[in-house]
C-alpha cells in the first residue's frame, strides 16, 4: 500500500510514508517533459494534480473501501460539494435524504439551486418508492448517506442503488459514518468520505475523500481543476498514520457504542436511544444485512426535557461537549442546536430530532468509565428537572 516511486529497491521502502513537502517537481531535458506530459512516462508535476505523499494515501484508502480509485480533497465537506458540481448541469435534478447530513442539504439548497439545478428532497422512509420520485430525462444524482448524521438512519442501501441504476441515476453514497470497511459491496458509483473522522481518528487535521472507478474518479477530478482543492501533504501524512489504527479504533469505538446504547436503553430515565446495532432501531434490519458493526454514533432523549438535556450535557466530564465524529475522545452535544437547527420540519416524526436530543460520538476510552460518566450526570440532571417540577407545583 506505501507509493514505490521513491523507494531505492522494491525491499527497501520506508516504513512511515515520506512528507513530499514540495509544490513542484522538476524534470533533467525538455524531451522528458514531453514524455510525461504525454502519458508516456509516469511523474509528477505539481501538487494541485498529484504528488507521491498523496497517492500513497489514495491508494490505501482504496484498498479499504475497495474502489479502483480516489481523489483527496481538503475537507469532507469540499468532497461532497466537488463531486456534486462536477456531475450536475443546469436543468438536472438531485435527490438527497432529508435526515443526511446538513452542509449536504445546505450546500444543495442554497448553492445548487441558484446555477439552475432541482433539489428534490425525500426520506429515508420514502426510499421504497424511490421510483416515484424520479423524473425520467431530468433526475442525475442521488445522494445517500448511511448512517446518516446524527439520527443513525440506514436506507435499505441495495435497493435504492438498485432502483437508481434502472432510471439511469448516479448514485453516490456518503459513507462517513460506515468507515472504509464498510458498503464496498454496493453497487453505487461514488463514495466520499470525511478523513477527519475515523481515517485520521483524533482530530487534529481535516480531509476528504472521493472514491470509485477511475472513469467517476477521474470525471470528478478534471472537472474540478479550476478549484485546485487540494489536501496538504502534511494532513495527507497525519491521515496515513490514522489509518494504521483504524480497525483497532473503529472496533473499540463500536463496542463502546453498542455497550452505551443497551445501559440507556434500560435506563428509567431515558425515553429513546437510537442506535442501528438495537432491535429497536427502525432500520435495524437493513443495519444487520449491510454492516460489519454498527458505528459510533447515537442519540437519546431523557424524560426531563430540555432542561434535563443541558444539565446532562454540563455535567459530563469525560464526554465532551463539541463537533466531530470518529475521534478517539467520546463527544456529546445537543442534536438540534448542533445539526437541525435550520430545519424545523425535523421535529415532525417518532424518529426526528428535538430539544431533548443528545447526540454521541463514542471514543476508544473504557466503557465503564463512559457509562459511568453518563450515570452520574444524568442523576444530577433528573434531580434538577425534579426539584424545577416540585417548585412549580408549590
């Protein structure tokens, strides 16, 4: 998986892949450049197209998610935004899922829409009618995402994908929240990816990551040249490292979840846990036929209210109130201020987010310390919720 282009002899490669801390590369004659330039020869250029750091790091994702290809970008974000411009013209329609994830939604209602492109968006539950939805000659892409962020929604991947390509459809599936070694299976086109999530682990640098055939891949690339979004080498380096230990964390992170959601799960106190690895999950079912494990991410709702909701989330001490998924350190924020805030309609049903929500992203940290530290602060917030209801009915 480590680039051999630098390597003195195919034995001796390093063992941590080198920083390639250059914008440009040079070449000794003219007739060499016209080689390369060509397609003759291999080489490298310049960094906006490529550089050995780069397509070592591209080529083990690869690996993982089992494509033929991958292009880096700077962040997760910028991967969905430049394939989503690449692949889309003026008149063409996309479909997205409704609980995905928001800067998806936001990028294609407030940015899309003013070049002239429909933005049609569906649940998760209106998938097996997908068919319904799609406007032969003007429907391009759909967008899914599984498990979607934060809700943990998993649409019946193989259908939708199956049903997308009948009418012609692009599909591209956000795979984030899965990992890399998850859904390589699935007959979708595109994946993209955030590397400052399970890739690199620990949140010190940011990425993205769009990966398929080399025909998608490559589409996607060229048609972003003017953007130049390149992923700096040092962060391409950092996320390399990352990955060393990705089954390791991706495997602790999961157990932890699944342990956290079954001791909510029966909590007194607690009126919803939403994890997919749970029968009560409503896509449970999908989640055990397409997934190895089920993630790191979960979400639950306490019977005190919102003022429950705060006093739990200032009481935690190991969790930590902030954004991210994947990290090594767990991670608890409010579902609604964090993630649904710009669309009301997210309250309307069973499985939406509210001002109770609290979302997790799960770490590798002992699960008895976490539980633990989810206990104690959710006896202090059910003992202030009591004594706000005691007090009013004096």
């Amino acid at each position: 998986m480590v680039n051999r282009h630098w390597s003195v002899k195919e034995s001796n490669d390093p063992f941590v892949v080198p920083s390639f801390e250059t914008i440009s590369f040079s070449l000794p004659t003219l007739q060499s450049w016209e080689s390369l330039l060509k397609g003759e020869q291999d080489g490298w250029v310049y960094l906006s197209d490529g550089n050995p750091t780069l397509a070592a790091l591209e080529r083990l994702l690869s690996t993982w998610q089992g494509t033929e290809s991958c292009w880096l970008t700077s962040t997760g974000k910028s991967a969905i935004a430049s394939t989503l411009l690449a692949l889309l013209n003026a008149g063409d329609e996309l479909i997205i899922l409704r609980e995905g994830y928001k800067s998806t939604r936001l990028f294609a209602e407030t940015v899309l829409k003013r070049f002239g492109v429909e933005v049609t968006i569906i649940g998760v539950d209106d998938l097996p009618s997908l068919d319904t939805w799609i406007k032969a000659g003007r429907t391009k892409l759909l967008v899914l995402e599984s498990p979607t962020n934060p809700m943990t929604r998993v649409p019946d991947l193989h259908t939708a994908a199956r049903v997308a390509k009948e009418h012609g459809l692009i599909t591209i599936l956000d795979n984030s929240l899965s990992g890399f070694h998850q859904h390589g299976d699935l007959p979708v086109d595109l994946f993209v990816h955030s590397l400052s999530k399970f890739a690199s682990g620990v949140g010190d640098v940011m990425g993205g990551a769009v990966l398929g055939s080399r025909e998608m891949v490559s589409r996607v690339k060229n048609r972003n040249v003017w953007n130049t979004d390149v992923l700096s080498t040092h962060a391409a380096v950092e996320i390399w490292k990352g990955m060393q230990t990705y089954q390791l964390r991706i495997e602790r992170q999961s157990s932890n979840a699944l342990a956290i959601a079954r001791y909510l799960e029966k909590h007194p106190n607690i009126n919803r846990v939403i994890y997919p690895g749970l029968a009560s999950h409503p896509d449970h079912k999908f989640a055990t036929a397409q997934m190895k494990d089920f993630g790191s991410v979960l979400a639950f709702d306490s019977s005190g209210g919102a003022d429950a909701m705060r006093a739990t989330l200032d009481n935690l001490r190991v969790f930590r109130i902030a954004f991210g998924t994947g990290f090594t350190q767990s991670i608890a924020n409010p579902a609604w201020l964090f993630y649904a805030r710009s669309f009301p309609e997210q309250q309307t049903g069973k499985w939406d987010i509210y001002d109770t929500t609290i979302r997790l992203s799960v770490g590798i940290e002992s699960p008895d310390e976490l539980i633990a530290d989810l206990d104690r602060a959710l006896a202090v917030a059910y003992r202030a919720s009591a004594e706000v209801v005691n007090t009013a009915c004096i």
